[in-house]
C-alpha cells in the first residue's frame, strides 16, 4: 500500500535532467521551491486521494509553477478595439523612431545629467527643452513624469498656502477616480471657487482677483465631457488678459496635449498647446502619452521665470522624468519639429487613415479567415479626449456561436487580442491594429477559431 514514504525527496528530483534544466533556465533557489511546493502539496492531498503522484507529475506541477512565477504580468496586446488611446491598453503605442532612442539609452551608459563639451555633470532638464522652446516658440520647459504631476508640481511651486482662482465648471475628475480639486489640495493651494456648474463670467474672475490677491489663475480644459445647454464661459483669452492686469500669472492644464488640429481629420476641434500659449497662458500642462503620441510625461511649457521655480522646488526631483521617457520624448517632438508627426506617429496614422483603405484591410482579413462581414462602424480616439467624436471605419464582424467565449479566448492568447461585441458579434476594427500585426491577427483569429 502506498504511503507518504514513497514520495520522491526533494534532491531526488531536483537530480533529474528536466530538473537540471530548470536550475538553467530560473537558478535553483527558484527550482527548489518550486519543487518543495509540488512535494508539500502531495502530501497534503494524500489522506483525501490517497495515491503518490508520479516523478513526471510533481515536475510537471513544479514546472507550471516556475512557469507562473516568471511570466511577465505586463504583455503586448493587439488592439482590436477601434478606441486610438485606450487607457487600459497603455494609451499612445510609441514611433519606431522613440523606441530605438530608448533602446540606445537604455543599452549603455548615456549623458543623462554629463555636459559632454564641458566634462562635467550636467543637467536632464536640458535634453527634450531645447526641443519644446524650438518647437512651440517657449521661453523654457520643464518635463515630470505626467501630467498631474506637472500640475501639483506648479501648484506646490507657486501658490502652496495661497488662493487659486479657478471656475466650478473646471472642477472635474480625471481617469481612475482622481479629481483636479484633490490634487490641488494636495499641492497646499487654497481653491477659491467661482461661478456655478454651467455658468461664469468674466466679472466672476473680476471679484475675485479684486478681493483675494490670488497666486494664480487656473483653466483646467474639460477633455473627457461636454457641458451643454444653458452656459457661459470667458475665453481663455479673456481670462489670461484680466489675470495679467491684475499681475497674477495664468495656469492652463490643458490636458491632451495636441500639437496638430484635430478638426483636420473630420473630428472636433481640441485646443492645441500653441492655442493655450498665444491666448496668454504663462504656463502650460499637458501630458506626453495622449494626442502628443509619445512616453507618459507631463510637460509644463511657458515663461522662464515661473519654470526656474518649478525646476528648484524639492518635488520636482520626486517626480522627474527619467531617461528612456527623455529620450523618447524628444524623438516624438523631432517628428513634430520635422513636420512628419502624421506619418511616423502611430496615433496620428491611425487618426488619419482614410475609410477606404481600412476597408481594404477589414476585406482581407475577411479573405484570409473565409468568414466574417465587413460593416461600416466608428472609431473613437478616447483617452479622455475629445468626447463624443468618432471616427469613420470598416470593421471585420464575426458571428459566432459564443461571442464572449471566443472574446476570452483571444484576450488569453499569446499575445492577446482585444476586440468589442456588439450586437451579439465580435468587431476586430482595423483603424487601431498596427498594419505590420495584421498576419498576426489573422493567425491569432484563425487558431481561437478552431474547435477545442
């Protein structure tokens, strides 16, 4: 009769070939874990099963084991989604061009804080700046690590225990439950709220620079809803001018960061950072990884003197960028300075595809799968911008059995693939699947497709 004393020992196992292999691949403290796990739970389940498992089980057991601890948790994805800046799926995916500047980065020692003509240490702050004052006409610019870090840092910075002029309507919450309002508390800013939800004038800001000798002025642009119907808003030129003869500076988080006119490819108008900047602005924020295309940053641009605060105070170390975000960052600004930004940024290919070449690409999946129909449908950019506005395209839609189950298994493939129901069918939009991933997706499509 089989009893515990029959179990294989620890080092009997560990003496195995495909255990050797193991020590190889994850080192032996790991394999021996793994292995001493697979034993305890033998022995554990012996007085309901009352069977040893075999050498090859436990293995096996110990094998799924390394195999779970060592698999990465943040993967690539192929976004089948149809939504340009998807949160969830890591928002903007970078441009050939930023992802080798942060692989020579990455590969070596770099000038990260090294002045090279002077051979002494230099500063991080320098290498995506000079881009950013070329770029939009800037005194100065400073780089955090996004961009509501980049709004308590000028918080913090400039008016810690003193008012901050901001309108009701302006007091919204971002992405994951975290509120403009919060953050500002955060920085040690006074709030000193004017208007109502839907209305403020510009004789609201008038009464309060008048009476509470503010530190700022603060726009924080709506970027993920619409306020309609019964409303009133001065424009931010109107609000920069009244601020600045009360000589109260004017903070604008702007958000998205745009550079380029959405309303150019059919969509809403959303408020550039030159736009912020020629209406008076005297500091800007915006983040890195929405309509800017490139790494999570947040970006403060605008007058010298208020950035050279910014630079000294001790949260700016705290929350600085670092050097793959550096480096990317200046690679996706070099498009814009080269005017290429549409070409070789994947977010403004994907804004910019035309519907009849999408429609090409949803017909050959369709090809290549022998099943499917090719619909009409919309694209959303999201992200937190421009609410409400979609984007023509084409998309592939599967009719299958079980939709849901055929959904979950592609999103457990390697790599996973993400795509929407709707109407009792999978929809595979091909305006956010990368071209070069196309094969890939058919391939993906194609196995989950076969029966189990």
């Amino acid at each position: 009769m089989p009893g515990l004393r029959d179990l294989p020992s620890v080092d009997q196992l560990l003496q195995t070939p495909t255990a050797g292999g193991w020590v190889a691949s994850f080192g032996r403290p790991l394999t021996l874990e793994a292995l001493r796990l697979a034993l305890a739970q033998a022995r554990q389940d012996f007085p309901q099963t009352d069977t040893i498992p075999e050498s090859a089980a436990l293995l096996e057991q110990a094998r799924q084991l390394l195999l779970d601890w060592t698999a990465p948790s943040l993967v690539p994805v192929i976004n089948a989604t149809g939504v340009v800046l998807h949160t969830n799926l890591g928002r903007a995916p970078l441009s050939r061009a930023a992802i080798q500047a942060m692989q020579d980065v990455a590969a070596g020692y770099s000038n990260l804080e090294y002045n090279l003509p002077a051979g002494k240490r230099g500063s991080r702050l320098v290498h995506a700046e000079a881009l950013l004052q070329r770029l939009l006409g800037v005194e100065a610019a400073l780089v955090v690590n996004n961009n509501a870090a980049a709004v308590l840092l000028a918080l913090s910075a400039l008016a810690k225990r003193r008012a901050v002029v901001i309108s009701r309507s302006q007091l919204v919450e971002i992405g994951g439950g975290f509120r403009v309002p919060d953050v500002m508390k955060q920085s040690g800013a006074k709030l000193l709220e004017i208007g109502t939800t839907n209305r403020v004038h510009l004789a609201d800001y008038e009464a309060a620079l008048s009476e509470a000798s503010p530190a700022l002025v603060m726009r924080a642009h709506r970027s993920n809803f619409h306020i309609l119907g019964f409303t009133a808003e001065p424009t931010l030129a109107e609000i920069a001018a009244l601020a600045h003869q009360h000589n109260v500076p004017l903070v604008d988080d702007l958000g998205s960061g745009a550079l380029l006119d959405t309303a150019r490819y059919g969509l809403g108008h959303e408020p550039t950072v030159q736009e912020s900047l020629a209406a008076g602005a005297d500091l800007v924020c915006f983040s890195g990884d929405k309509l800017l295309g490139g790494p999570q940053a947040g970006i403060i641009v605008g007058r010298a003197d208020l950035v050279a605060r910014l630079r000294k105070h001790p949260l700016a170390r705290a929350i600085r960028a670092d050097k793959l975000c550096l480096a990317a960052l200046s690679a996706t600004l070099l498009h814009y300075l080269k005017d290429e930004a549409e070409s070789w940024i994947p977010i403004w290919r994907s804004i910019a595809a035309a519907p009849e070449s999408l429609q090409q690409r949803a017909q050959a999946w369709a090809e290549a799968l022998g099943q499917g129909e090719v619909i009409a449908a919309q694209s959303t950019v999201g992200g937190g911008s421009l609410p409400g506005e979609m984007l023509p395209t084409f998309v592939l839609a599967l009719a299958v059995a079980s939709p849901n189950r055929l959904a979950e298994r592609l999103r457990r493939a390697t790599p996973p693939v993400i795509a929407r129901l709707e109407e009792d069918r999978l929809i595979f939009d091909p305006r956010t699947v990368l071209p070069e991933q196309d094969s890939l997706l058919i391939d993906m499509i194609r196995r989950q497709l076969k029966p189990k």
